[in-house]
C-alpha cells in the first residue's frame, strides 16, 4: 500500500523524531531491496506464528482444567473471540490501509499480549467464564490488527522492490519458516503445559512483546503512501474502506467465492483445532498432555512439507496450473479426511493406541494438504485485489471466516456436549464439503477475466 517517496517522508519523519531514525534514512528504494522485504516477512511472521502457537496445545485443555469450563462453554468463550475478530476487521483494517501496516502489526503484538495475560489472571483472580470471554474479545481485536497486514505489506514491497518471484513461492517460504515457529512453539507449549497449564501463557506473552521489537526494527511500509488517520474522520474512512470492500471483494466475481469457502471454512476450522485436543485423549484414553504438544508439533512439520511441494505441483511457465483447480481438489481432500476422522471415533467402541494413531495420521494428511493450499490461496486472492485495497479485501475475507466461525464453533461445541465430538466432526465436514464448489467457481471466473483481457 505504500509508495517509494510515502516511505521517504516516513524515513524523513522518524529520523528527525529519534536517535534510529538516522540508520533508516539511509535505506532508499535501492537499498531496500526484495531480500530485506522477504527477510523481514520470514522473521517476523515467524516469531509471530511461534509465540501464537505456544498456546494451540494445550488451550482447550487449560480452560477444561484451569478455567473449569465444559466443552460448551469453551466453544462459547473461542466463538467471542472470533466475534471480536468479525466486528473489528474492518476498523482495524482502516488502520492498516491509512496509517500504515506497520503500525498495524504492533498495535496486534501489544493488544494480544495484554489478552494472554487476561488468560492467565483469569483464574488465579476468580473471574471465571467472563474474564476469558473479556480476555477472548481482546485477543480477536489483537488478531484483527494482524490480519492481512503481513500479507498486503509483503506483496506491495515486493512490488516496490521490482521482484520478480512468483508471490506464492515466498509465501510458501514464509509459511515453511512459520511452520518451524509452531513445531517449536508446539513442542514447547506441551511440555511446558505439563509442568503447569499456565506456563504456556506467561512464555506467549513474552515473545510477542519479542515480536514488536522485530517488527520495528524490519518492518518498513514500503509500496503504499501513509496518510493521517483522525477520530474526527474515522467513520467516513471506515465506510470509504467498507464500500472498497464491497466494491473489490464482494462485486468481483473471482473474489465473491472465496468469501463464501471462507464462510464455510470458518464453520469447522477454529472448532476442529481446538476439538481434536480433547478427541484425541479421548481417543486414547490417557492423559498425556505433552502427546498433543507433539501432535501439533507434527501437524505444523506436514504443513511445511506441504509448502514445500507448493512449487511442484504450480509449475511455471506454460506448464502452470490453475491456482483455483489446486484449491478445489486440495479441500475435496480435506473434507474426505475430517470425514475419516470423524469416522474413527464412531468405529472404535474401545479406547486404545489404535484409534488415537489412525486418528492422529489422518490429521497430520490434514496438515500437509492445508500446507499446499494455504500459499496457494494467498498468492491467488492477492493476484486479484489492487494495492490499495488489499489490506481491506483480506480483511474482509477474514471477516467471512470469523462469521463462519462464530456460528461453528457454540453450535458445534453444543453438538459436541450433547452428542460426540465425533457428530461435531460429521456437521462441520458437511459444510467443509461446499468449498469446493466455491473454488469452482472463483476459477470459472478467472478464466472469463483472463479471456475479456486477451
């Protein structure tokens, strides 16, 4: 979003404003280049992802076991969190597409570490559901702050720096980098959490305040002209943002179906993440907490072997393949395999090694084939949003997955509570089931503009 003389002003400015600022003046367009802009995104994306991860776990379990909450509840306090999410998305997208990205990544990193810690005070103070359904509003507002930032600043400097790299190879390197942050992160978080369940939280907190620090330090709006936000303006430059919304999302044809697979996405992802802990002990009928630190750790390790095949099976050149053919068959198979999943539980009447192993290798297949698909779908929404809308557009795309969450995840955890986890499965991979479709018909779509331009 930003421009090579918006990012001299901002040099101009911070130089005169503090001591660093003289080391920044000196990095002009040509010393920025395409390497410090794809170094700075690995980096930091990966320390983000890392300290995110600590968590991923053992959460559902802390607020089992530490919060005292039911599977239900738990459902209900993750469902405010995306709710906080889908109601702040678009004025903290206002804040990326005005102020810069930059400033946006920091205010994330601050505001989820205050949330965390809300985590942990929750309940040594006794505050009980309400105090995680404060901390969870919190934590979706800090997530907001994040969401398409990283991602819209990346392409615009990339652009800026006059890279030539196909995009979605360097976000298949980011998310292979983030997938070592989770294995690390998960690894930790598991044997942390059985040392103490609280343990986990107090290290989040800590490298997010990390992650500001690098985000500081390496990132730079570059490719996009910062202006001045006021509160005086800011509901005309939230409905400015929202109508570009609406006018480069919700209008565009290639863009309209991928808003819809994210709605229907959002129905199982954040409930199957944060089920399957439970599930799996349920499955084995051991309390190894430390054995889902090692799972998710498995799970982020399938998913950079999937980024690392996302090179393989694009190609280039003349040989490349659609990006929405990919996407349609990747969630063919991620639907067959939370089928499968679900499948596992309702089979098996015995608790035992078998089950939880069948289960366990079916959702690592569920992390390689997220791995391939996630740099995919990143590379293909940001091909087809302008610059100065992509924060907004990526925004609201998450928008559609928060709403899809928000009502996945009570109403599945209440499926889960009354019926099974496995029946919650079942529910949410009917609606996994219509993204595919969707993907159909983003590519359909495609086509037609890439003909109309030839």
């Amino acid at each position: 979003m930003a421009t090579a003389p918006g990012r001299a002003e901002k040099t101009d400015r911070l130089s005169r404003d503090n001591s660093t600022g003289r080391v920044l003046q000196s990095m002009n367009a040509s010393t920025y280049s395409s390497r410090n802009v794809i170094v700075g995104y690995v980096s930091v994306y990966t320390l983000f992802t890392l300290a995110s991860s600590v968590i991923w776990a053992i959460n559902t379990i802390f607020l089992i076991r530490e919060g005292g909450l039911t599977i239900f509840q738990v459902m209900i306090v993750n469902s405010v969190f995306t709710v906080g999410q889908m109601v702040c998305e678009v004025p903290t997208g206002v804040v990326a597409d005005t102020i810069g990205r930059r400033a946006s990544l920091l205010l994330a990193m601050v505001t989820l570490a205050v949330s965390t810690l809300m985590y942990v005070l929750t309940p040594v103070w006794g505050w009980g559901i309400w105090g995680f359904i404060g901390a969870s509003a919190i934590l979706g507002l800090g997530f907001t702050f994040e969401t398409g930032a990283l991602e819209a600043w990346l392409v615009d400097a990339l652009d800026a720096t006059g890279s030539e790299r196909p995009k979605e190879r360097v976000f298949a390197w980011g998310q292979m980098a983030a997938g070592c942050g989770m294995l690390v992160g998960s690894l930790l978080g598991g044997v942390l959490g059985q040392i103490s369940l609280s343990l986990p939280y107090v290290v989040r907190t800590t490298l997010l305040v990390l992650a500001a620090v690098l985000t500081a330090l390496l990132i730079h709006d570059a490719g996009f002209t910062p202006r001045p936000l006021k509160f005086s303006t800011f509901g005309d430059e939230t409905r400015n943002i929202l109508q570009a919304g609406v006018t480069f999302g919700w209008r565009s044809r290639v863009i309209r179906p991928l808003l819809w697979s994210s709605l229907a996405s959002g129905v199982f992802f954040i409930y199957g993440f944060y089920s399957w802990q439970p599930y799996v002990l349920d499955l084995l009928a051991k309390d190894y907490v430390w054995l889902l630190g090692v799972v998710t750790a498995a799970f982020s390790l399938m998913g950079i072997g999937g980024n690392a095949l996302v090179k393989r099976i694009m190609r280039e050149g003349t040989l490349r393949r659609e990006p929405a053919r990919v996407l349609e068959i990747a969630a063919w198979v991620s639907t067959a395999l939370v089928f499968a999943i679900a499948a596992v539980g309702l089979i098996f009447h015995t608790a035992g090694v078998v089950p939880a192993g069948i289960a366990i290798a079916l959702w690592l297949l569920f992390g390689l084939v997220f791995g391939i698909a996630t740099p995919v779908r990143m590379s293909y929404i940001n091909a087809h949003i302008p610059s100065a809308q992509r924060a907004t557009v990526l925004s609201l795309d998450a928008f559609f997955a928060d709403a899809g969450g928000t009502v996945g995840q009570p109403a599945l955890g209440w499926i889960s509570q009354r019926l099974s986890i496995p029946i919650g499965w079942l529910v949410g991979g009917a609606f996994l089931a219509t993204a595919p479709l969707f993907y159909r018909a983003s590519g359909k779509a495609a086509r037609a503009e890439g003909s109309s331009l030839s």
